[in-house]
C-alpha cells in the first residue's frame, strides 16, 4: 500500500450526536491490519503493519478516553510482530492470536495481556489452531472461539483462558471454508458470513453454538 499511515483517531458521542479528535500525544505509529479491543475503561491497541512495505510491529498503547491520554504497553512478553491477527477481550484480559510475519508467514501462536499488571503471557501451544491469518476470533464469555483463516479453513477451535487448554470445533454443518470472512457473538452462537475462498466472494455464513 502507498501513501501515509495515520496515527489519528476520533471519537463520537452519540447523544450529542458529536465528534471530537484523539490526542496524538503517545499515541502509536500510524499502522494498518491492527487490533483493538475495549476494556470496559481503556481502548488497547495492538500490533499491526506500519508501512507501504509490510513491516509488522510488535508494539501497542492504551488510551483512556476519560483523561485523552495514551500509555505504551510493555514490551516484555509480548507476542512477536505480526499484522493481520486477532484479539478478543475476556473481562480481565486481552488474548491476541495468529497473524502474519514482514514476509506474510502466517503464524501459530498467541499472548494473553492483562492491563491491570502491564504484563504478558504465552498462550498454551497444545492442541492450538495451525498457523493462522485473515481469521476471526469471538469472546463467548467464557472462550475465545476462532474460525476459518488462510488457506480458506472450514475448521474452528476454542480457547479456555481459566484452564490455558485449546480443543476443536465440530466441522459437522460449518460453513465453507473462508478468509477474511465477519463473525459476531450473539450472547449464545457465533454467527460467520461472507469472505473469500480464493476463487470468489462469499454470500453465504454460519451459525455456531459452542454449547452444542
């Protein structure tokens, strides 16, 4: 991608149906193919890829839209540099998963980032998805479940971050496989649609109840 990344961003209130600008003031760098997830208090951003030549950034920052300030995440710990992962929020902690390297090697692990302590740690590799990019990944309330990713996979795992164990979904009625597909948590099902299987776009999607 040409041009200029930006490091900006803006916020809207809809019951003054008003916009206001982000502080700046250690913010990250301007980055595209990132996470975000929000706390309940703070908005963490997370990796990503910072320019033109797809460099991944294993960086990520804090905002607090209360005080409009940022504050950078630690560095140790972390997950490698990767662009194009996930994240979901659990209540407590932020679980990242999966992606892609610089040379777009997809990846096949994880952290878990627990704001309350600045502080990082390792997803189990046991049982874990295969290296992963363009997937999606719901919190149910009580797991991270992912879905789909290159090369276009029908299959899905589920994640228990009180247990730190991984274990697969059913394939049986799942959607073709896809990337770069949509997913939701409805309270219940992770509903899929649309995406890619390399050779056209995709109307179709799926429901998944985990307690199935």
């Amino acid at each position: 991608l040409g041009g200029l990344l930006s490091n900006e961003g803006i916020r809207y209130n809809p019951r003054t149906n008003t916009w206001g600008a982000l502080s700046t003031v250690g913010a990250p760098s301007g980055r595209f193919a990132l996470t975000a997830v929000w706390t309940g208090r703070e908005l963490i951003v997370w990796g990503g890829i910072i320019n033109g030549s797809n460099v991944v950034t294993q960086d990520g920052a804090r905002y607090d839209p209360q005080t409009d300030t940022w504050t950078p995440m630690a560095l140790a710990g972390a997950p490698s540099a990767r662009g194009l992962h996930t994240a979901v929020w659990t209540g407590r902690e932020m679980l990242v998963w999966g992606g892609v390297t610089t040379t777009g090697t997809p990846l096949v692990n994880g952290a878990r980032y627990d704001p309350s302590t600045d502080t990082w740690a390792s997803l189990s590799s046991a049982g874990a998805p295969s290296a992963l990019s363009y997937h999606t990944a719901v919190w149910s309330g009580r797991e991270m479940i992912i879905w789909g990713g290159g090369p276009y996979s029908s299959n899905g795992w589920r994640y228990d971050p009180r247990i730190d164990t991984w274990s697969p979904t059913t394939t049986a009625g799942a959607p073709e496989g896809r990337t770069s597909h949509s997913a939701v948590w409805t309270g219940r099902e992770m509903v899929i649609w649309g995406g890619s299987n390399g050779i056209n776009y995709l109307n179709t999607g799926g429901r998944y109840d985990p307690a199935l």
